[in-house]
C-alpha cells in the first residue's frame, strides 16, 4: 500500500474519531440557524475556513528550495509527500476548530459546517495511482 493512502487513512479516522467523540460527548440539540453568535465563536468558525482554504492552496504555492545537487527523483517524492502532509495537517486543523465550536459552545450549527467542510475535502484529497515523481525506477530493485 501507497504511504499517501496510509497517510490519509490515519488521518481521515482521526477526524471521524473526533465527530463520533463529538456526538457521544455532547448531546446533539439540531441544527440551530437562528442562534445568536459569540465573537469568540464567529473567529474559530472563520479561522477554520480560512485554514481549510489554505489546505488547498498552500501546498500548490509552496516552493522548496534545492540546491541542484540534490535535484533528483528522490528528492521530488519527498517534496511531494511533504505537500501532501501539510494540505492533511491543516485540513486536520479545520477538524479540530469544528471540535472546539461543538465541545466547548455547544454549537452543532458551526461545528457540522466545518466538520462537513474539512470532510468533504479530505475526501477530494484521497491519493490518486502513483504520479510519476511517485514511481520507483525501474532500474532499482528496493
């Protein structure tokens, strides 16, 4: 198995563990459109957005600097698993934004939008077949 599939897996158990923990430790009261909203909680709702807009466009502009010695096959896998870790870890930090909206405020309204949000994403970052920076040469026998 892919190490990105591996990756994503543990990740994307991570944030259905944190919905399920969501609902067994705080009762779901519905979908409250009409509450009146905190600061604090208006902050974390758009932190969260603002961070899961960044987990698709960060690692698209992130640009690793090499020396030419050490441009090579290897070291583009690598860069590629770095910018996919990165776009999961703060996908992941979206999660617990939605976490904290639902544990500590009791609002199920902004907190099943950001976990709808970072789920739906996570499930647009799955790892597709092996791109061919990914691919091992064929002339290695790893």
């Amino acid at each position: 198995m892919d190490i990105k599939k591996i990756l994503w897996m543990a990740l994307f158990s991570t944030n259905v563990f944190l919905i399920i923990f969501s609902f067994i430790m705080t009762p779901f009261t519905g979908l409250n459109f009409n509450e009146s909203l905190d600061p604090v909680q208006l902050v974390i709702l758009l932190s969260g957005l603002f961070i899961l807009m960044l987990s698709a466009v960060l690692p698209k502009k992130l640009k690793m600097i090499q020396s030419v010695q050490q441009k090579n096959e290897s070291s583009e896998m690598a860069i590629e698993r770095t910018k996919f870790i990165l776009s999961l870890a703060l996908n992941e930090s979206a999660t617990i934004n939605g976490f904290i909206l639902v544990f500590v405020f009791k609002n199920w309204t902004l907190g099943a939008l950001l976990y709808t949000a970072s789920l739906v994403a996570f499930l647009l970052k799955f790892p597709k077949e092996d791109s061919p920076a990914e691919k091992k040469p064929s002339g290695l026998n790893v």
